[in-house]
C-alpha cells in the first residue's frame, strides 16, 4: 500500500482515511479533534464522512473560506508554483496571512516547518489548499451537528470574518476571539490558547 509520501496526488478525503487508520491501529474508537489552520479542513471532512469517530471539534485559525485577498494569491501562487523557490513562496504567504509584528514567531514557526518538505512536496499541498473552494462552501452550508469550538485570533482578517458568519447558522458550533492574536493562535497565545481549549472539552459529554 502506498504511503502520504508516494501519492501522485493529495485529497482530503485520502488524508482522513489515514487519521482514522491510525485510529484503528491503536484502538481509539471516538475522540475529540483539534486542528490548526489547513488541518481544520481535515478534521470537518472526517466529521462529514466519520461522525461515529468524533465527539468534539476544536478548529482554531479555521479555514472555511478564501476571501477574494486570498484567492488572488493562490491563483498567482498556481501560476509561479514551479518557476519560483517554494520557502520564497511560502514566505511570501506567511507574511500576507500573518502581516504584523506580534506574528513574527507564527511566520517563522511556518516557514521552519516548510523547509522539511521538498518542492514536490510543496507543490501538492499547494495544490490541495487552491482547489479546495467547493468543498468549503459545502462545509459552509451543513451544520456538522458535532459541538465544535472555533478559536480564532482577533487579527487573523483573512479568515475571522467568514467564521463569524459560519457560526451564526451552525446550531453545533460556537466562537471564541482571542485578543493579541493573528492566525496561528496556539502560538500567539498558547497560555490562553490552553485554558479554553481545555475548558471547552472538559464541559462535552460523551
């Protein structure tokens, strides 16, 4: 069987099915989910195609929509994806998503972690993340039904505003704005970060 690494191509749907493998082989039956940033796609597919499996959701630095911003960079991105150095493209990313001073440990926390993957690597990603607009607007749509917690940084512009508006029509899910933070909110903010994810999944019944 072919691993992540081999695959010609990265889904959603193929990366979940190795979350919930990983499940089986050490016997976890249900459990709640916390996802960062991309991983939060991650997590809803599996709530869509696995809700047995997921008693919580904790999507912090959640991304549901690409606003206009973010889409014009990504149709720029698939354009110079295998012209230009991907870290010089990542870090070019990094900076429009967390522009501010106070951010500098999250962009270089991004940029370190993206010096482990190749360019191949990189590119699917990338890939993943610029075709991934249909599937968002579905998850926009259809309320889980899972009690999930959105944690997201006061200053994250490119993704806080579509959140606020997911959750005024998801029965299931509730927002919480982390003051002093951009999109990375665990490392902006681990402390406080901490203190409400834990009180939020303390207070779930199973």
């Amino acid at each position: 069987k072919k691993g992540l690494g081999q695959l010609k191509r990265y889904n959603f749907e193929v990366i979940g099915n190795e979350v919930v493998e990983v499940l089986n082989h050490i016997g976890i039956v249900k459990s709640h989910f916390v996802g960062i940033s991309l991983g939060t796609i991650i997590i809803r597919d599996l709530a869509e195609r696995y809700p047995e499996r997921v008693s919580a959701m904790v999507m912090a630095g959640a991304v549901m929509k690409l606003n206009l911003r973010g889409q014009v960079l990504m149709r720029l991105g698939v354009i110079f994806k295998s012209i230009l150095p991907y870290l010089l493209l990542y870090r070019f990313f990094a900076f429009i998503i967390m522009p501010r001073k106070a951010h500098r440990n999250s962009r270089l926390l991004f940029i370190n972690e993206a010096k482990k993957l190749y360019q191949n690597e990189f590119i699917k990603w990338f890939k993943l993340a610029a075709e991934v607009n249909p599937l968002l607007s579905f998850f926009r749509f259809k309320d889980s039904g899972i009690s999930t917690l959105y944690i997201m940084g006061e200053e994250d512009h490119m993704f806080l505003p579509s959140i606020k508006k997911l959750v005024q029509n998801h029965k299931s899910a509730q927002l919480q704005v982390v003051a002093n933070s951009g999109h990375v909110v665990n490392v902006d903010q681990p402390l406080e970060f901490n203190k409400r994810v834990v009180a939020y999944l303390a207070g779930i019944e199973y």
